[in-house]
C-alpha cells in the first residue's frame, strides 16, 4: 500500500474513534427534514461499502467514475474508494451526454457509481459495470469488472477542469498532497469547531477540499439536497452555519440583498447604519476591536442563521468592496487563490485582518510564489512551487511538461509581489496587448474606467487584434443600445490614453463560467455577431409576453453556462449540461431580468420552449410596484388614524375576542382569518399590542393600493400588493423573505378572496407552504360578523342603529405547528377544520 494511501486511511479512522459520538454529516432535505450521521456511523457506513465494492471487484489502483449530485451518500462513496485505494473520477452530473462520455471514455473507468435517476436519464448507453450510490451497492448494470490496467497507486481523485478558455483536461490528485491541502486549509480555519454548509460539489477543487478537512480533521458540514436559493435560505436557518464557502458573485449578491433592506429603514436611518458600518470597519482595522460582529447580528441572524463567523470566497476574484463590506460587518473574510493544479489554497487573504491583496506569499512554509519575466511595475507571470500541486494531467504528459517550469507551477495568472503580498491583476490568455508595447490586463482596464462608470454599470472589457497585430479595447456593456454612451464616453477623458476603447458593444448578458469568470474568448465572436446584426442587445423585446422573445433571450443567456448548440427544444440540463451551480445563477438572471422567482417551477427536464411558456404565463411584466417599499412606512398620523378607527369600530359595533392567550406576543406567527370583508385584518389587529401591530404585515389585492378609501388601512397592516390574475410570486418572495429574515407576523387569508354567500372558499396552500418553509406557527382565526356589517356587495360598511350594535367577535385558535404535519395540503386542511370551529364561537 502506498504511503499516502495509508497516511490516508489511518488519519480518517483515527479521527472516527477519537469524535465517535460528533456528528459528521447533516443531510438537509427538500422537507427540510434533517438526517445525521455520527462519525461512528459514518465508519461504519464507510466500512459497508468498502466491503460491497471489494466483493465487486473493486482494487487498489482502480479507476472509478464517481457521478452522483450532493449527498452525503457521495461523501461515503469517495471516502471508501480513497480507503480502498481506487482513483475516483468525480464528475459533475449536469455534464452534457456527450461531454460525460467524452470524459468517460478518456478516464477509461473500471466501472461507474451513480444514481438510479442518472443512470436511466443518461448512462444506459455505456457498457461498463454501473452501480447505484447507496448502502447496498446494487448493480444498475452488471458487467464484468476489468481491472485498471495503467493504475496510479498515489492518486487519490481525478478532477476534469476547463476554466474559460479550454476543453476540459484530467487532473490527476495525489494522496500525499491532498493530505497537504486539506491540513494546510485547517491551519487557515484554526479549528475543528467548525459547522459548515457545503454548497461546492465533490467535482470542483473546492469541494472536494473542504468537505475532505472537515471530515478528516473532525468537524461537522451540512449538505442540502436541493441547492436553490430558497433551499439555501432554509439551510441557513435550519443548520445556523458558522462557516460557508461560495464563488465571489454570490457574496455581492448577499451583499446586494443586505444593502436593500437597509436602505428599506429610510434615508436616514439608512444613513446612520451605513455610518456604522463604515466606523466599526475602521475601528477594527486600527485597533482590532470586532464591534461589528455584535452590533449587526441582526442581520447575521436574519440572513445567515445567527452563527456565521468565517466567510470563505473563491473560483474567482473577489470584488473588494464586497469583502471590505462583510469584514467591516464583523465576519472573517477569507478569499482564497487556489487552481484545481495547485489546489486551495496557493495563498490566502487573513480572515481577521483586512488585506488589499490576495494573500502574504510567506505564510506556508511548503510553498513558494515568484513571479517570472517581470516588467518595469513588476508585474509578470504567477508560478508556484508547493507540496499541494497535481501529480499531472490525465494521459498528457507533454501537456503537463509545459505546464510546468522547473519544479514552478505556471498558474496562468499575471500578478505582482509588493512588500510580501501577492496582487493577481489577470489572466495570461486574456491580456491586451497595446500598441504602444504595454501588455495589460483587462481587469486593469475596467477598473480605470469603473473611476468613472462607477459600479452599477456591468461591463467588460478584451481586446480584438487590428490590422497591426495589436489589441484595441472593446466594451461589452450589459443594457440597451446607446444607454450608457455619454457615461462612457467621458471615460475617454478621464484614462490612459492606450487604454481608451475603440467601440461599445450593447449585450443582454455577459458570457460567464459557473462560479461567475467572464468567458473573454466568447466577447470575441460577438463583435461578429455585432457587426452583422447590428445589435446584440436587441435580442429580447420589450414586450415579455412574447413567448418567441423569452425564448431567445433564455438561449442568449444560457450560452453564457455551456458550448452546446442551442436549439429551443433542448432541456436545459439533460441536452445543455447545466450544471447545479449554472442552473443557481440562470435562476438570478430570469429574476433580474423578468422580476420572477422561477426556483419553484423549474424543472431540469424543462425545454427552453417550456420555461418561456411558464414566464410569460406568470408574468406580466407591467408591474408598477417596487417590492422592495414595501410594506410601506408607517407615519405617526396613520397610527392615529388607526386609534381613531377602532374607537369607532368599538361605538359601532359589539367588538369583542376571545383566545388571545393563545397568542405569545414575543413570538411572530402567520395569521390565517376566513375573508369577510375588506377591514378584517384592520379589525383583527386592533386586539393586539403595539409591539405585535407594528410586526404585522399582510397580502392584499392591487386595486386597493389604488384606492384612497383604503390605502390608509393596507399601510396600517403592512399590506404587500399581490396581482390576482397575474405574477404571485414576487409578493410571494418579498411576504417570504419579511416573514423569514425580517421578523414579521404574517395576515393571510387561505381563501384569498372575500366570501360571497357567507360560506368558507376553497383554501389554498400558500399560506403552508411558507409556515413550513419558514418553520412559523399558523393561529386560525374565526370572523363572525364582518360580512353582515360589511357585505361584499356594498362599498362602506353598514353603521349602528338605535338600540342595536351588531355583533363583530373574532376568535383566535391555538397554534399549529409546521412540524407536525406531513406536507401542506394536510397543514391546509387543519386550519379549515380549526376554523370551522371558530366560527361557531
């Protein structure tokens, strides 16, 4: 056996015996349902499987095709496979059919592990043994297993990376320097006290790193079966992570989304908190004090579960107003430089203290950084040297002979080395050669001009060779023809002279890799495209509801994520490859683009044609409410006007309740009342203490927004408009997020619409669904009265008579916990059973 391969599996059972009881693995499912794994039971998982491939066939030295989505059943397969000794190919499930094959016929597998799902939709066409990922190790397809003939006995995993300009190359992995890595990523996160949420999959460097040191140096992760936005909201929630790693994109939208619900608090008060933001970043820059961390632990709280303390960024470069943003709020922010070739980390930023550049090069001492053919500035080529790099690339070994200088990785990275500090300023590939001599990198450029565009604006910039053989600057900007031209053109005023762009190129989005890298290779075809169509932003209309228009912007889009030929009836992931993180940020383009949260009803097996059918058919796209208002602010007078109504309500009518001891006012609940009349909710919130009134927030059709009779009464109960015969689920997604990160109580009416004849309507499941998404207790409520008083057919109430005061009595049922019921439909059904009930008090 060789040494890494037993340095490898002694390590992993010393650590089951030594945190036997600690559980290991969190798997989070759909139903937010939680299934835990102790490291004695992973062991003896572990130790399961290994006897179930060893019968198979399974050797040391084998080659293995690992192709299975997140789970913790894909930690336990490659654990078992490194101990047996076998090499596990890991590869993204989302891969199109013929690049999985490509790369399977390449790697030359002893045989395959997958899912049953996997196998149906994409691998009965292999003729090699197929065996389902699970405890019992089932044959999905029984072959004759042949042995690896050209074994590597020191490779751990094969890794298939493509980057942005390149077919996908083998990336052979050794044990010794897995071990290296992994411990060396333990030395940065200081602890084995670590409980993080696994996003990354097995088949990225970063994934198989840091679920490989949490595991094998004692420390517990989470992983979510499903990697939505809201799964991950949820998981936040429900696991309270104190560690997460994710690409740099996804922190500027947290970012984004964070700075939102600041500016909703008002100008001021927005101002004042934006204030502190920026003191407690100073002052934890000078002195060290972390006053961030306890004074907006709301927000940590309401977005990331209350626990995160260390934040890891990479695949890509971090924006620094991103991270200075998160470090001044009182998080570790690490951003990692790391390659599959070098693994992670190369270097790293000190989470603790804030640093401009990537990382001090002196930090390991098992790794070298030197920057090779330097220029006057010192900027030159990024080579590395450490006890982390591949053994090689798979079968290429000119490949992996020019790919190294001496013992010297090159990265393939342009940087420089200032005072210890290691500054990446691009890539080698994508460098602009000017005519003037000057090599560039585009990320130079576009910061030179972000002095100016600012960061709103997104754009990149590459070069396109001239007659002459240099580069002249091209801008790709994401927007309408002609929408940003007077911004750019005093960028010419303001810059280099050598780094003025000859033309601006109008695009609907920018072509990216999953984990957020500008594919430059691809800006170049579109100067083509420009010339010959006249326009690239003009892809898609201004009129959404055209299903032709949606389905040409959805394959504009998504040839940002893959190289396949796009036609409209291709299914995005089987036919297109779209990978788990691709389909996330398809997801935020579709929201940018068409203000729609499509994470619920897309489908992997959906053609483009289906998805711009259900677009178009949820969205209208004519909304003019902006979401994020609401609910609206609450002034003074509108909560005297609301002391003014109930005195009335109380003169008019015998007002009168019963079951507010069922009601903890320090906790927050959605409220589900039959609909009677357009003042329920105002009625119902009479009852309440201030602290609970100004909580409330509640769904409310359009047109009463319109009016004026009753845009008092849905700002006084925080109404949220929602379009009955048009897109639900933009209200849907800001009542989530308010009920969810904003500590709000909800008013919902299951029936959605005012009963005609006095009868109860047909309940419908929104109200939960989000009771079990957010784990939020539902209190039934019971209306007697309220139709009588207000009928639906009349537009202002009926008044008191004399002698008489119409009874208007609300009552309020006991909790309903989310957790005890199955699914929603049974959840429904029980609160129409519990109001039913109500009525008759």
């Amino acid at each position: 056996m060789p040494d890494g391969n037993k340095l490898f599996r002694n390590q992993f059972y010393e650590i089951c015996k030594t945190q036997k009881k600690k559980t290991a693995i969190t798997y989070i499912k759909k139903d937010q349902t939680l299934v835990e794994c102790s490291y004695e039971q992973m062991k003896d998982r572990v130790e399961n499987i290994i006897e179930k491939y060893t019968d198979i066939g399974i050797n040391n030295g084998d080659r293995v095709v690992v192709l299975i989505p997140l789970s913790d059943n894909v930690y336990l397969d490659i654990l078992a496979l490194a101990c047996i000794g076998a090499t596990a190919v890991i590869l993204d499930f989302n891969l199109h059919k013929s690049e999985l094959f490509r790369i399977i016929d390449d790697s030359d597998p002893a045989c395959i592990i997958t899912t049953e799902d996997i196998f149906t939709e994409k691998l009965q066409e292999i003729d090699l043994p197929i065996l389902e990922s699970s405890d019992e190790c089932h044959f999905l397809k029984k072959r004759v297993l042949e042995h690896t003939k050209d074994p590597n006995y020191d490779a751990i995993a094969i890794l298939y990376s493509s980057g942005t300009t390149s077919q996908a190359k083998g990336v052979v992995i050794g044990y010794e320097q897995e071990i290296n890595a992994f411990n060396r990523l333990y030395k940065v996160i200081g602890s084995n006290n670590v409980n993080y949420l696994m996003l990354f999959p097995t088949s990225h460097i970063s994934g198989l790193t840091s679920f490989l040191v949490v595991l094998m140096r004692g420390g517990s992760l989470a992983v979510l079966e499903e990697s939505s936005a809201i799964q991950l909201m949820n998981g936040f929630q429900i696991y309270k992570p104190n560690c997460f790693g994710m690409v740099p994109k996804i922190w500027d939208t947290y970012k984004g989304k964070i700075e939102d619900s600041i500016k909703q608090k008002g100008v001021l008060r927005a101002k004042i908190i934006n204030g502190m933001i920026k003191c407690c970043g100073t002052l934890r820059y000078y002195t060290g004090i972390n006053l961030g961390r306890r004074f907006f632990h709301s927000i940590n709280k309401q977005v990331f579960g209350g626990r995160l303390q260390q934040i890891y960024s990479g695949g890509g470069k971090t924006n620094p107003d991103t991270s200075r943003f998160f470090w001044n709020l009182g998080y570790d922010f690490f951003d990692f430089y790391a390659s599959t070739e070098a693994n992670i980390p190369i270097v790293v930023t000190d989470g603790i203290k804030y640093m401009k550049s990537i990382g001090n090069i002196n930090e390991d001492p098992n790794s070298s950084v030197r920057i090779s053919n330097p220029d006057n500035n010192g900027v030159g080529k990024i080579q590395v040297k450490s006890n982390m790099l591949m053994l090689e690339y798979f079968h290429s070994p000119e490949l992996t002979q020019s790919a190294f200088d001496g013992e010297y990785f090159k990265t393939g990275d342009y940087g420089r080395i200032e005072n210890e500090e290691l500054y990446i300023t691009g890539r080698i590939k994508e460098s602009i050669h000017l005519s003037n001599g000057e090599k560039v990198s585009p990320e130079d450029i576009e910061n030179s001009y972000k002095e100016t565009v600012g960061q709103e604006i997104e754009f990149a910039v590459t070069g396109i060779k001239s007659d002459d053989g240099y580069d002249e600057v091209y801008v790709f900007a994401v927007g309408k023809s002609g929408q940003f031209d007077e911004i750019f053109q005093q960028v010419k005023q303001t810059v280099n002279a050598n780094y003025r762009y000859k033309k601006i190129i109008y695009v609907d989005e920018l072509p990216k890799t999953s984990v957020g890298k500008v594919k430059r290779y691809k800006l170049s075809t579109l100067v083509d495209k420009e010339t010959n169509s006249g326009s690239i932003g003009s892809v898609l209309e201004d009129n959404v509801n055209n299903i032709e228009s949606i389905e040409n912007w959805l394959c504009h889009a998504l040839s940002k994520y893959t190289d396949c030929n796009i036609t409209k009836d291709k299914k995005i992931s089987s036919d297109l490859g779209i990978d788990s993180l691709s389909m996330f940020e398809l997801c935020v383009d579709i929201d940018n683009k068409f203000k729609i949260c499509v994470e619920d009803f897309i489908s992997q097996d959906l053609t483009i044609t289906e998805l711009a059918k259900l677009i178009s058919g949820k969205n209208k796209n004519n909304d003019e409410f902006n979401y994020s208002s609401f609910p609206l602010h609450r002034k003074r007078t509108d909560w005297l006007k609301f002391e003014l109504f109930k005195k009335w309500t109380k003169f008019n009518y015998n007002f009168s309740c019963s079951g507010l001891e069922n009601i903890d006012f320090n906790e927050n609940y959605i409220f589900t009342p039959n609909h009677e009349s357009h003042f329920d909710s105002m009625w119902m919130m009479a009852f309440f203490p201030k602290k609970m009134q100004v909580r409330m927030c509640s769904m409310a059709a359009d047109y009463l927004f319109r009016k004026s009779i009753y845009k008092y009464g849905v700002r006084i109960m925080g109404g949220v408009p929602v379009h009955r015969n048009g897109n639900t689920s933009i209200a849907m997604k800001r009542i989530y997020d308010l009920i969810a990160f904003e500590n709000r109580s909800l008013m919902i009416h299951p029936e959605g619409t005012r009963s005609r004849n006095g009868q109860l309507g047909e309940f419908k499941i929104g109200a939960a669904e989000l009771s079990i998404k957010t784990k939020i207790k539902i209190i039934p409520v019971g209306i007697n009265g309220a139709r009588d008083i207000f009928p639906p057919d009349k537009k202002f109430p009926k008044l008191r008579t004399i002698g008489e005061k119409k009874r208007l009595h609300f009552a309020f049922g006991t909790p309903l916990d989310p957790l005890n019921y199955s699914n929603a439909r049974e959840l429904t059904r029980e609160i129409k059973k519990e109001i039913i009930k109500l009525k008759n008090i």
